[in-house]
C-alpha cells in the first residue's frame, strides 16, 4: 500500500487536497520522529560533561540540607567536586557535611549558614562571597525554595507568608548568582543551575499557589535571559524543571509520601538532574516527567486551569479567618506635586467624578506603611477596578553583574512587592461585593520575546506578573473578580525613553483607551492591535533568531548609554 502512495505517478493522479493531505501528514511524521529521537538522545544516551574539568572544581548549593539540594551535593561529590553547602539549619549542615565526606573523603567541604528570609541576607552573601573568593567555583546550584504550608486563595496568605516566599525563592536566587557570576566571568567558565518548577512551566496556572509560582516565573525568565548574556562568555546558565519529586516539600503541596515512575526520590531526580547541567537554557532533567510536560502541552488551557484549580481546593486547609470607582496608583515619580496637576486636569474634564490621591513610593525600605494608607483612603468606597501600573526599569541595557545593589532592589520591590501588595489589599472588599477587575501591567520583555538579555531582572520581574495573575484569574473567576495581565510592548513614555509615537509605538493616551477596552476579557491580551502583529511575527521565529537579534539590540542600547554616562562625567 506504501509503495503504491509514493509512486509518483499515481500522486499526481490524485485530487490537489488529498496532495495536500498527505503532505502535511507526512511533514508531521518526520517532525515528530525527529523530535522522538531527539529526545531519547538527550535524555538517555548524550554523555554528561566532565563537570570538574569543564566548569570548575568547586560547587556551590543552597538548600542543600534536604530533598533535591542534598541529592545533588553527593551527586556533585561523586564526581570529585568539592563543595560549600548553604543552608539555614547549621545542625543540618554538620550532618550533611559529615555524610559526605564518610563517602567521598578526598573532596573538600565547607558551610556557610544562610537565612535567606532573615534580615541578614546581605550580610551573608557577603559572607559566601569571601568563603568562596580564591576557589575555583564552576557549579552554582540554587536550589533554595519554600512554598505555603497549605493551598491558599491569595487574600488568604498572610503577608509574611508570602513575602518569605519572594525573599526564599526569588530574591534568594538573585543575589547568590550575582555574587558567584564575577569570579565565573573572570575566568571565562561556569554553570549556573536555577531550580524552577512545573508549576509555573509545565501549566499556565498554579491557582491556590499564586505566589509560589509566580516566583517560579520569575526565575524561568532571569535564567534564559542569563542564558542569552552569557553564553558566549563561557558561561551556561539553565532552568531546570522538576515536576512533582519525593521530598518535604511535595509532601506539602500534593502530599506526595512515596516515590512511583512519575515523582522520583530525590537522588534519582539529581542523577538526571547532573547529566543536563550545561545543556540547553531549559530542560526537565527526569525523563517522566518530560513525557508529562509532552502531554500537558497538548491539553487546553482551560482544561489544565481546571484540573489545577480543583486538585488545589482540594488540598485546602483551613484558612484564617453596578457603580464603579477606577483606582488609578501611580507612583512612578512618587511625587505630590505632579498626583495634584493629573487631579486637578481630571476635575476639570470630569467634574462628577470623585477622585481622591495617595502618595506612596514603592521603592521606600517602609512600603508597609504606604500600603495602609491606601487601605485607608479606600475604606467605604466601592473599588471596582485596580490598575497595576507602577513599575521601573534599568536606565539602559546592561549586563546582570553590572546592575547595582540599589537598582536590584527597587526592581523588585516596585515591580513585585509593589503590585502583590496592593492587590493583596484591594482583593478581599472586591469579595465581599463579589464583583472586581484588577489589571497588572506586564511586558513583552517577559512574555512575547523568549528572553530579554542585558535587562534580565526587569523581564524577571514581568514574568512574575504573567503568572501571578494568570493564577488570580483562575482562583477568583468563578468570585465575579477579572484578573487579567496586560502586554504591552514599546509605548511612548519616559520609561522606553521615546518621545515620538508612530504606527507600531503609540502615545499613553492612545495605549490607556484601547486597554479599557479589553477589561474584563481574558486573563491576558495585548491591547494596541498592532502589538499583537509583531507578537505574531516573533512568535513564528525560532527562538534563537530572537535571542540574537534582541541581544544585539540590546548591546547597542548599553554602548550608547554608557556613552551618554562617560560625557557626563566629562
């Protein structure tokens, strides 16, 4: 029957669709085999690298007194690295420490005791930074994670709750790889392993979780923009992926008590794990969990929202115990001068309209205390939809090593902790009306370009809000509140640094009336239509097109700031 098929004359006897038919049928053969076979290489059959020889003889690892970071310190040690385990539990430390060498004692070992949702995080990277200066380090496996203790709806988090878990897994991850990256770039080699997660990857939306897998976007996002900034320079930088392993803290999100062929114990998972270090910008290491991956891409979205949503009420604990008014925060200037001339230029045009100012700045080390006069100034009054809009970005393109503590900082607090918190304090009287729209505003940096190097902590910090309110809109639907994450890409503001607006880069006016529009529909879109013509056309090229193209770009924007910056100084 094949042979009868490919005989060519009998193909051109056939009718133009049924040509067509057996075209595309068999495109998607070979596609398929060759992406079958691919994946078997990798998984099974690509030889690992000589870690110690390639990168470095030194590891670090951070969580890695338990689950994954301790099955990967003996993996690591088998191999002859030597070691500096980071952890806050220094009993835990001593134990692993002593373990360790019982097995492997021709290797090093040495400990630093870290908290990294303590107060003295600075201190301690500084710390780590002074352990490891003169060592020849050429693995970092971050590794350190917490999550909630039970699901949660987000307005049932505590505060502190969930800032831990910013601290642990985002701000964590950030600050040690800024402190390892030097020594690595001085000597032109090194791995950096991000741990990221199936929850924030494999499904788009992690309902009851929101801020755990929030974080876990964030961490996708500044490793693939790492991976594009350095990867010339000797440098592999890779999230890896796991899905549900045999640890503490699986046996907290899904009660997982036991290993099986789809959640593997910790060693087994690091010995895959090991074998992918310096492969790819992403990968999941454990083949099952690959297979899983696979299947969840097939599956609609609504179907995975679903299953997540039910999977997490599930697994709830117990929590503890039409007039519309538009929110408007802006605090990208924090300034009281300017919040009274936007008051006074509303009053003039809409004079009905009751507006009332909060003057807060997100970038303040006393957030806490702007945070309560907004709960403040909102209290009685029917809040019925929140703009998300402050945010920062760097002055101009640069390399992760060259941003500055002060700068690190505020990117974070103002374009996370900034938005978490004031949805975090908006939500809970939208429920009671059980009625609500919150938009946060993203970026095309984190959601429509694969990776945006030399601005990787910005696009970090949009990643985080794709996620976080794609969770949002999962968990609060069916509550009669609209979470939905706007994408916009160049706007003519001060931020993009563009004064002129054209076809493709509109005036705020202009983006701020189309966005309106979509409010209320869907949990992410692109409001400016022409945008969404350039999210399709990067969307069909490969992504390494992209990363290369937006790393040169990107480049080009540091050399002429750094230009702009050294005639000032003359």
């Amino acid at each position: 029957m094949l042979s009868r098929w490919c005989n060519i004359d009998h193909l051109k006897a056939q009718p133009a669709w049924m040509l067509l038919l057996f075209s595309a049928g068999l495109f998607s053969l070979v596609r398929n085999s060759i992406s079958l076979f691919k994946w078997l290489f990798v998984t099974f059959l690509r030889p690992p690298k000589n870690l110690k020889a390639t990168y470095g003889s030194w590891a670090v690892i951070t969580g890695s007194t338990d689950g994954i970071g301790k099955a990967f310190a003996f993996q690591l040690a088998q191999k002859g690295l030597n070691l500096v385990l980071v952890s806050r539990n220094s009993h835990k430390l001593k134990r692993v420490e002593t373990e360790i060498l019982a097995q492997c004692p021709h290797i090093q070992v040495k400990v630093l005791e870290l908290d990294f949702a303590g107060d003295g995080v600075a201190a301690g990277v500084q710390e780590l930074v002074g352990i490891t200066e003169g060592l020849d380090v050429g693995v970092l496996i971050n590794n350190v994670g917490v999550t909630y203790a039970a699901a949660r709806f987000f307005h049932e988090v505590e505060e502190e709750v969930w800032m831990k878990v910013v601290r642990v897994n985002l701000e964590g991850t950030t600050l040690v790889t800024r402190a390892v990256l030097p020594a690595m770039l001085r000597r032109k080699r090194g791995a950096i392993v991000n741990i990221g997660s199936g929850a924030s990857i494999v499904v788009p939306s992690h309902p009851l979780y929101a801020v755990y897998a929030a974080t876990k976007a964030y961490i996708d996002q500044l490793s693939r923009s790492l991976y594009v900034e350095y990867k010339h320079q000797g440098i592999d930088v890779q999230c890896q992926v796991p899905l549900y392993v045999s640890t503490k803290m699986a046996s907290v999100i899904a009660q997982v008590e036991r290993s099986s062929l789809f959640i593997p114990s910790a060693d087994k998972y690091a010995q895959a794990a090991v074998r992918q270090i310096g492969y790819g910008a992403r990968c999941a290491p454990y083949w099952a969990h690959s297979l899983q991956w696979f299947f969840a891409s097939l599956s609609p979205e609504v179907v995975l929202d679903a299953w997540r949503l039910s999977i997490g009420i599930r697994r709830r604990g117990n929590p503890k115990p039409t007039r519309c008014c538009i929110w408007n925060l802006d605090s990208a200037d924090q300034s009281p001068t300017k919040l009274s001339e936007v008051t006074r230029a509303i009053q003039s045009k809409y004079a009905k309209n009751m507006t009332r100012t909060v003057v807060v700045d997100f970038s303040s080390d006393d957030l806490s205390t702007g945070i309560e006069k907004i709960k403040e100034a909102i209290e009685g009054l029917d809040i019925g939809v929140l703009i998300n809009n402050a945010g920062i970005s760097y002055p101009y393109a640069r390399f992760f090593h060259e941003v500055d503590d002060d700068l690190l900082k505020n990117l974070i607090r103002v374009n996370i902790e900034g938005t978490t918190k004031v949805t975090h304090a908006v939500l809970p009287g939208m429920l009671e009306r059980k009625r609500g729209a919150i938009v946060n505003i993203g970026s095309g940096a984190a959601i429509v370009i694969p990776s945006d190097p030399l601005y990787a902590v910005y696009a970090a910090t949009k990643a985080y809000i794709d996620h976080f309110s794609r969770s949002l809109y999962v968990e609060y639907k069916n509550s009669g509140i609209d979470v939905q994450c706007q994408v916009p890409l160049y706007v003519a503001t001060k931020m993009a640094s563009i004064n002129r607006s054209s076809f493709f880069v509109p005036l705020a006016t202009g983006y701020a009336r189309a966005a309106l529009q979509w409010v209320g529909y869907d949990p992410r879109c692109t409001p400016h239509w022409p945008h969404s013509l350039i999210w399709g056309l990067v969307y069909s090229v490969p992504e390494f097109v992209a990363d290369a193209w937006r790393l040169k770009y990107c480049l080009e924007i540091r050399k002429r700031g750094q230009l702009k910056d050294s005639r000032k100084k003359e």
